[in-house]
C-alpha cells in the first residue's frame, strides 16, 4: 500500500523549469520537452551532442540493447574481436547458473581464452595504436601548481619496471598485493603491474609496518621490459571490499576478462568517448569507480584523464572548476555528494570559469535529487551538458543503468534504461516479475561480462547475498520504481526503507523533498520505532550556509514533506546535522544514524566511516522528544 501523493516531480516542473527558461535564453532551446499529461519533464539530449555520437538516437540504443540482451555472446563477441587475445575462446563464449534451486552460482565469460588486461591497456596502446606520445594521466596535487604529466609509453616503462620489482620480491601469478598509496600516478603503475604478473591486487586504508616496502628504494634498479604473465580470462583481477554501508564488509572479486569488455564499453558509451576528450573521474582510485572509470576504462579507451589528489574545497570552493578550464576537460564525473556540498556556496564559484569545453556531466554513487541534478545542469553545464546518472554497484564492476548522452531524453533523478547486455527486471515481496509502472525489489535477469564472481574466500556469502532471496536472478538490494515511460527511478537501498503505519516510503523521496528547501544542503532520513505507527521518521539535516536551525524550520520542513509526499511521511523528529557519517566515498551510512536516533552505541562495523568525529556530535545532540 502506498499514500495517494502527486507524482513526483511535476512540482518542479511548476517551480524550477519556468525559471531556468527565463535565466537560460535561448542555451536551452529545443532540450526541454513537456510530456503529456502531466508526466515528468524529461530532457532531450543536445543535437550537437547526438550528431558525433556513437549511439545517436533512442532507436539506435533500443535496437543495439535489444541484440545485446537477446544474443550476449554475439554482441561481446564481436567487441572482444578489438582486444588482443594470445589465445581465442576455446569453448562457450558464456556459461553460467543464477538459480540457487539448480546447484552452485556460476558466471564465465570466454573462459580459456588467455589475455592480459594490462598488455590490453597499454602496450596495445603504445605499439599496435601508436599512442605512445599522448598523454593518459595530467596529475594535479592538493597544492595548485603541484602537478605532472604522464605518457602511455611512460606508464608503460614504469609498470614494466614495477612489474620486475614485484617479481623480485617473489611475487607470482594469484597471490594477493596489499596496495597502500594516495592519489598518485604510481597508485595506477602499481595496480596495472599486479595485473601484469597476474597477482591480485586489492587497494587499503592503512600502513603495515614491518611488511610494507618504500616505492623509490625498490625501483632504483629495475628493468624496464616485463613479459606479462598470460592469463586465463576467468582468473581473478582484483579484490575490492564494499563501503560496508549496510553491514560488514565484503570482498568483491572481479575477473580479468569479463571485466576488461565491460568497463572499456561502458566507458566508451556511457561518456561517449572520443580521441580527443579529456576525462576526469573526481572518485578515489581505492574505490570500484576509481578502478573501473580512472584506471581500466579509460585506459583501455586510450583515453586522456585528469588524476586529482586534492579535495573539492581546496583552497577555495571552485578549485574543481579552474581545473577544468585548466585542462580543457570535455567529460566530468562526480557524486551527488559533491554535487550538493558545492551547491552550498552558489553559482558563482562556479560561473566565474568558462568551463566551455565541458560535454558531459555524470554523477554515481546513490540517487541525485532533482534540486542537485538541475543545478549541475544548470549552472555547471550551462543548460547544454546531458547529465548520465549512472547507478551501478562495487559489485557490478560497471554501468547498469543509465542513460547515452547523444541517445537518452533525461528525467532528473532517474537513471533511465538499462546498459548493453542489462536485462533488469522489477519484483515483488513473492518474486513475482511487474510489468509497466512498477515498484519493488530491482534485479538482473541474466549475467553481463562485469559482474562479480564470488566474495573472497567465501562463495556462500556470495550466494546468500545476491542470489536466496529470489532463485533466477541477481538481487541488488534497491528498490526501483519504473514509470509510465519505462524510465527506472532508484528508490534507495531496501534495508533502508521506511514503513510508517504499513506505508513504504523510500528514503531518497523523503530525503529530496528536504532538500528542495532553501535552508537545507543534505537531508538522510531513517525509521525510528513508534508505539503506534511501527515505525515513524526521524530526520537529520545539515544546513546551507547562513541558515538556522530552529522550531519555525522544523515545521516549514514538515510542511514541505507533508505537501510534497502526504500527511503520513510527516517526520516525528527532526536533528540538526553539522556533518553525516559518510563512507570514503561519500555514501550517507544510514544504519549508523539508525543507532544514533535510539541512543544505541552499539555502532557495529564503522571501520569506513570518513569522519569519525560526526558521530558523537550527533549523539550528544539527539532529538528527545516528538517536535
Ligand atoms: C550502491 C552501490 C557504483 C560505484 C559507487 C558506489 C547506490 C550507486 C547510484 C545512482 C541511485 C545509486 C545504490 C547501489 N547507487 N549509484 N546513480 N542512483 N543509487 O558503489 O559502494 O558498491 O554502492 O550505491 O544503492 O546499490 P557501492
């Protein structure tokens, strides 16, 4: 049972839209499209962008989605044709078993064939594409004026060499490589020399004294060829542990073959990847979008990228922006975290650089409201920039859903239709498949080439986990919401999810009607228990700069939520929160503020936690009485 409510979003279409007409002149010209009777405003993609794109048209996305889900191993067939193989597929292209009822979960991709990720990645790019002399990475540091530059060739130099050091310290194809480094080019030559000696390589957080070696008294002496260890397709790449969000952490195995198709794939797709782009990913390379789109994708693309140490605040607010006028970067991607942290100090730190050669904008890593998602288009794509809000997971090794930039009508807050090779489907509570407008539990019907294949040392997490709680498919843990035009909208994680009086709401519905509030930067809301209603909400808000917390706000809040949602997601408390725990890579960590809103110090795992310090703020100021 859901509460009757308006459909989201047609009030901004009253609010927001006419005003950005009004501001934009005739930049948004022939992008903005009313859908019929009274559905969502989406946005076409710009003719410019879809004229050089790869994938021009809806029509054109619908018929290669068709093939791709409908012949998997005709469709990464012929892209595998691109990669170098030392050894061809010997027997099936893919196999694989999603159904706990039939026996153990499986998934090979062209197992057999023998490769190397790194040879693909770089000496393909140096010797067979000639691209030796561009550059793959332009380092910037914390400190302005603090930078570096790198070649392919270079890096490939560099990981040869690094490569023999490992060798040297005895390390051989399957064992495992502990890799702690900040932001620097050598954290990139260090991952791609495992991967050229086959050893796992898995990034950490902290030092191990007595076990761990210094980069420069090693390198001194190493050759600079390296014979790369030839690999199977289905032997492991890396081992990378999850946020740990929801619980404890797990160790998510990726493959090097299945891999390697996916991320260069959706690279070039989902950014719409040409020669001359220069690309800049803001994720830390320790986190599955840093491997995925700052290391193996766009090198695999021979792609140019921006690799930044600093932070978004340093030293002034717009430092992200003078950076991409500094490097003329053309395709940008960021969380709505970050997003929303700059929309805080207004447009003119923005505005006040050219930012002219920005195409794309893509944001990752849990829903964006629409309030954030009109701003960057607004303000830091100029109204001319199509926004891809990619949703995918540590476990997905890529894209899942999202929209093309030449290809996709965008609705803000949606991430549209699924990737090549994504069959999704919704389901309810008894895992029955929902047709048309839906919404429910999201799953994968059928495997594409990046997905997991196991949790590090321990398969029958990996089964529980993913594939229990309904035999036959891969369960992501959000709920999804389709709409009248087939667009998926992420309603949040499922463990998060509120049910107020037999009422389900999603978190990022009551979260985003917060922060349309001008007073508000970032909303998290969690279930509280309620002797009556079961569960009620309880609210945490940071505010913008120069607003106050007070009892009139609280109530203007919960008329906002009681107008744009209804009566029943009114919230029994509201806290106000300086800082939120967030994972590293900027995830609002939900079960924490559970605890904390019932007084429960028993936090569990919060070993990711970015800023310990927040907790204890907001435990010492907990709400103690309904508002
Ligand atoms: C979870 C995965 C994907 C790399 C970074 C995070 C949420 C991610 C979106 C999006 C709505 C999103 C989901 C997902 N999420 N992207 N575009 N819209 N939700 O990786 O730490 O494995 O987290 O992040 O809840 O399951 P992760």
């Amino acid at each position: 049972m859901r509460p009757q409510r308006r459909p989201r979003f047609q009030e901004l279409d009253a609010m927001g839209l006419p005003e950005e007409r009004g501001r934009s002149g005739s930049e948004s010209r022939g992008q903005e499209e009313a859908g019929a009777g009274g559905r969502a405003r989406s946005w076409s993609p710009p003719p410019e962008v879809s004229r050089s794109a790869h994938v021009p048209s809806l029509q054109r996305y619908r018929e290669l989605h068709r093939r791709s889900v409908e012949e998997p191993r005709e469709f990464w067939g012929d892209i595998a044709k691109e990669f170098y193989w030392k050894t061809l597929c010997p027997g099936p292209f893919l196999q694989y078993n999603f159904d706990v009822t039939k026996g153990k979960i499986f998934i090979e991709w062209m197992k057999g064939a023998i490769t190397n990720i790194c040879y693909n990645v770089l000496d393909r790019n140096v010797h067979e594409k000639k691209l030796g002399d561009k550059v793959a990475f332009y380092w910037e540091g914390n400190e302005p004026g603090e930078t570096t530059q790198i070649t392919y060739h270079e890096l490939l130099v560099q990981v040869c060499q690094f490569s023999n050091v490992l060798r040297k310290q005895g390390i051989q194809k399957g064992d495992r490589v502990a890799i702690y480094m900040p932001m620097i080019p050598e954290l990139v030559v260090a991952m791609l020399a495992c991967a050229r000696i086959g050893a796992l390589h898995s990034i950490v957080i902290s030092w191990n004294q007595g076990i761990d070696l210094w980069w420069h008294e090693l390198m001194q002496e190493a050759g600079d060829e390296c014979e790369p260890e030839w690999c199977d397709a289905e032997d492991p790449l890396f081992i990378l542990y999850t946020s740990g969000s929801t619980g404890k952490p797990k160790g998510v195995v990726h493959t090097v073959g299945g891999y390697m198709l996916y991320v260069a794939t959706t690279f070039k797709y989902v950014f719409d990847f040409h020669a001359a782009d220069v690309f800049w990913c803001t994720a830390d390379i320790g986190w599955i979008t840093g491997h995925s789109y700052v290391t193996y994708g766009p090198l695999a693309n021979g792609a140019t990228s921006v690799l930044f140490e600093g932070i978004p605040t340093y030293p002034d607010v717009s430092r992200l922006w003078s950076i991409v006028d500094k490097y003329k970067v053309t395709k940008f991607y960021t969380a709505p975290t970050a997003i929303r942290l700059l929309m805080k100090f207004g447009d003119e730190p923005v505005t006040k650089h050219s930012r002219a050669s920005l195409q794309v904008l893509g944001t990752v890593g849990e829903p964006i409201n629409p309030e954030a998602w009109l701003w960057y288009h607004r303000v830091v794509g100029a109204q001319r920039c199509p926004i891809v809000d990619t949703f995918w997971q540590t476990e997905t090794g890529g894209h899942m859903l999202t929209p093309l930039p030449g290809a996709t009508p965008m609705k803000p807050g949606s991430a549209t239709f699924p990737f090549f090779g994504v069959a999704p489907a919704i389901l309810n509570e008894s895992g029955e498949e929902l047709e048309g407008e839906a919404e429910g539990y999201l799953v994968f019907k059928q495997p594409w080439p990046g997905i997991m294949r196991t949790v590090y040392g321990n398969h029958e997490r990996f089964e529980t986990t993913y594939f229990k709680k309904f035999p036959g498919y891969y369960v992501t843990g959000d709920g999804c919401r389709r709409d009248q035009d087939g667009y998926y909208w992420i309603t949040g994680r499922i463990d998060d999810m509120l049910n107020v009086s037999g009422h389900l709401l999603s978190t990022a519905e009551v979260e985003s009607a917060l922060v349309e509030h001008e007073a508000v930067a970032e909303a998290a809301v969690v279930g509280h228990p309620h002797p009556v209603k079961g569960e009620c909400l309880y609210c945490f808000v940071t505010l913008c700069d120069g607003h106050n917390f007070s009892p009139k706000l609280t109530e203007e809040l919960k008329k906002q939520i009681r107008e744009k949602i209804g009566p029943i997601a009114t919230p029994d408390y509201i806290q106000n929160a300086p800082g939120l725990p967030k994972t590293r890579s900027g995830k609002i960590m939900r079960r924490v503020l559970r605890k904390i809103a019932q007084n429960d110090h028993d936090l569990g795992d919060t070993s990711t936690v970015a800023d310990p310090s927040v907790i204890s703020h907001l435990f010492s100021h907990r709400c103690l009485t309904i508002q």
